[in-house]
C-alpha cells in the first residue's frame, strides 16, 4: 500500500491522534540517524508515516535536528508528499496565537546547518529551482481540509527561519517584520530546501504558539506557549485527519 503523506510533527506533535499504528521502523541514512523511528499507520484506511521532528521524548533543539537524515529516510520509504507542522511566533497582526497558517514563502536566517545534498561526489555543480519553496499540491490539499475539517486557517504568509534555540530580540522582530516576514520559527530550513532536493512535494502547517518578541506587553512564557500549543495542535490535528475526508 502507498504511503499517502508523511507527517513531520512539531513542537507539541508526537503523535497523530486517531493514527492505527502498524509497526515502527528504524532507517539508517548515509547522513547519520533520523530524529526516531518511522511510525507507520492507517487513518481511515489511508497509509501515514510519521516522524517527530525533535524526537519522541522532544529532547532533539531545532539546529541539532539531522534534517538531511529526516529528510533522506523518508524519501527512501516511497514517500511522495510531506506535511510539516511547525511551532511559530507571530509577527503580523493576522497571526494571532493559536492560529494555523499555511505558508507560501520563507527568508532564511540559519547559519552552519548541514543544508544540502549536493556536496560531494557531483558530477556537476547542482542548483534548485526555490522561486516558490512549498509545493502547491499539498498546499492546495491543506487549504482543502482545513475547509473540510471546519478549520479556520490563514492562507498565505512568510516564514521567517531563525537559528535558535533562543528566541529572538524585539530588534531582531523589528527587521524580520521589515524584512517582510510574517512568522517566526526555527525549522522550516534546511527542511524546505531538502524535499525540493529530493523531489518530495512539501508544504507545511505552522501553529503560532505566542506573539514574537515586542508584539505584546507582556514577556514570554512557556506557560503560554504551551497552553496555546494545546489549543493550536488540536486543530492542526483535525486539519490532518481532513486531508484523508
């Protein structure tokens, strides 16, 4: 059975709710572990995969995710389309916390991540076409099961992919804003950028967990960020169980 979508999970995604879990299975890369074992599954007849972006036990920090090893063991399984469901701030007044939305661009501030396939051994110099970095098929199927899933979901925005693992400065919010960024976050690269290397078409599902830094008076907490978590990865939840409706 074709796997129908794989399902790269967050911060405060481990599971899939309602996944009937068939067996687990551990991948070995060329480029080293992945983040856990595979976890393969049915939701309503339809085959999953599943992988924990920052481990099961989320002790994995974004710039020390193997994104390439991800990346790779997927592809080597058949798989054809990725969903990436991200924890965010929110930038832009639209991105209120708690919201999903299904961005359309990135600007990429991550530095020293192993970010490419092609290094060594290349025939010839290899560049990708990254103009749009989501691939608008598995957009399209988001957009499609949100509305199907009575999900309320913002359509477009631009990720802004910081280093981490601290969070940012009110400045550094002030110039990703400038810069035109509606979101921030710490995985959407070399993630993005990788699928597009491997053929995968992948979009993602960005949950915003608390305003960024300086968009409100009050300082951040982990507190907040988790209780919005909850009530933002319960509708991320849904809106995957929609994209098998």
């Amino acid at each position: 059975m074709t796997i129908e979508f794989a399902v790269i999970g967050g911060t405060g995604l481990t599971e899939i709710e309602g996944l009937e879990v068939t067996h687990r299975e551990v991948v070995h890369t060329p480029y080293g572990e992945p983040s856990g074992p595979i976890t393969h599954g049915l939701i309503d007849g339809k085959r999953i995969a599943f992988l924990a972006r920052h481990g099961y036990t989320a002790n994995i920090p974004p710039h020390r995710v193997n994104y390439r090893a991800n990346m790779w063991a997927l592809k080597s399984l058949g798989v054809e389309r990725v969903v990436a469901i991200a924890a965010v701030g929110g930038i832009t007044p639209a991105m209120q916390p708690t919201r999903l939305v299904i961005p359309d661009q990135i600007i990429d501030y991550t530095y020293g991540r192993a970010h490419t396939f092609f290094e060594d051994g290349l025939e010839h110099v290899t560049h990708i076409d990254f103009s749009w970095p989501y691939c608008a098929e598995v957009r399209n199927a988001l957009l499609a099961a949100a509305e199907c899933a009575g999900v309320e979901v913002v359509p477009h925005g631009t990720y802004a992919a910081t280093q981490g693992p601290r969070l940012e400065t009110a400045a550094e919010i002030t110039r990703l804003e400038r810069d035109g960024c509606d979101l921030v976050g710490m995985t959407a690269m070399p993630e993005a950028a990788l699928a597009r290397e491997l053929d995968l078409c992948y979009a993602a599902c960005a949950v915003v967990a608390n305003w960024a830094a300086g968009k409100c008076d009050e300082e951040i907490s982990m507190e907040e960020i988790h209780h919005n978590l909850t009530v933002g990865m319960a509708n991320a939840r849904s809106l995957l169980r929609g994209l098998v409706c």
